[in-house]
C-alpha cells in the first residue's frame, strides 16, 4: 500500500468520526430541545386547566345571581325559615298520611321480663335413636354464641338444622332434631 493511499485511508477515516461526533452533538440538541417542548407543552395543560376551573368557577357564581333573581322576582322563592325544619319522628310523622284500611298491621315486638308463666319447651328427640338429646351437648353453642362471629356461625347452624314438631304422632310434646350436616 502506497503512503498516499494511507493518508487517503486515514482522511476518510478522520472524516467518518468528525461527521459520527456532529452526528451526535446534533442528536443530544434535538433530545433537549425535545424534552423542551415536552415541559412547555405540560405547563401549557396546567394553565388550560386553571383557565378552564376559572371560567366554570366565574359562570357558576354568575349563575348563582341570576338564579337568585329568578327565584325572588318570577318564581317567589326564599331561603327557608327556622320554624320550617322539623325536630324529631313525630314532627315528621305528623304529615304522613292515615293508615289504609288494608295495610298490614305494625309490627311489634315482644319482650319477657320474668320466667313466670312460660310453658316449658317441648323435648328435643333424635330423629335416628329416638332418645331425648342431652341438653348438656347444646350449651357449647350457647358459649359460642357470645362473640360477634360465634352469633353468625350459631345463626347459621340452627338456621341448617330442619325442626319437625311431631304434633302428628298422638300429640306428645317431643320435636324430632336433625343432627348433623351435608344432608344427613
């Protein structure tokens, strides 16, 4: 190889990197002017934004006077007074109107203060042995029962627990329990 084709070489050589250099000096420029216009258009948003909250904000209060002159001029309305709010239920209730005829009866609710006079709970029989349930096995779900998740779990269990009244079978006072669960 000829010392001018070297020098040749090496100028093409020197040339590729000073136009690679350019090249990227002029690339790092348009990602900065980029990121740029990127800020510009973000603060453009904003203030679009404010502008868009301003205009509702001055149309809404302006609105609020018309309304305000509607009201008193054609319509004759005013802000209520203190004696036309109510106090409690009754106040309220006064203005419904009467019972129908056929409405249903209110409910009421029935409460007991003492023992005296109850009749006593008919016994609880096994529906497959026949034999009178120990009353003893029901009272760790009565235990249960006095947390919050133990009255949901004891609702539960008797709400699954099929109760047949054998009032059929000659008129004992003995109901037949269905113990166990998935059908059984």
């Amino acid at each position: 190889m000829t010392p001018q084709a070297r020098i040749h070489r090496i100028g093409w050589f020197a040339l590729m990197t000073i136009c690679t250099a350019l090249y990227g000096v002029l690339h790092f420029q348009v990602w900065s002017l980029s990121s740029e216009v990127t800020k510009a258009e973000r603060v453009i948003v904003s203030l679009e934004e404010q502008n868009m909250l301003l205009e509702t904000e001055f149309l809404t209060r302006s609105n609020q006077v018309q309304l305000a002159a509607w009201n008193r001029v054609d319509f004759g309305y005013k802000a209520p007074e203190a004696s036309q709010f109510i106090g409690n239920e009754r106040q309220l209730a006064q203005f419904g109107s009467p019972r129908h005829v056929a409405a249903p009866e209110e409910l009421q609710f029935a409460s007991l203060d003492s023992e005296d006079g109850v009749e006593q709970l008919p016994r609880l029989v096994s529906p497959i042995t026949g034999e009178p349930i120990d009353v003893a096995l029901l009272e760790p779900v009565r235990e249960e029962r006095a947390s919050a998740s133990g009255l949901v779990l004891g609702l539960a269990a008797s709400a699954r627990v099929p109760l047949n009244a054998s009032a059929s079978s000659g008129g004992s006072s003995m109901v037949r329990v269905a113990l166990g669960g998935s059908g059984q």
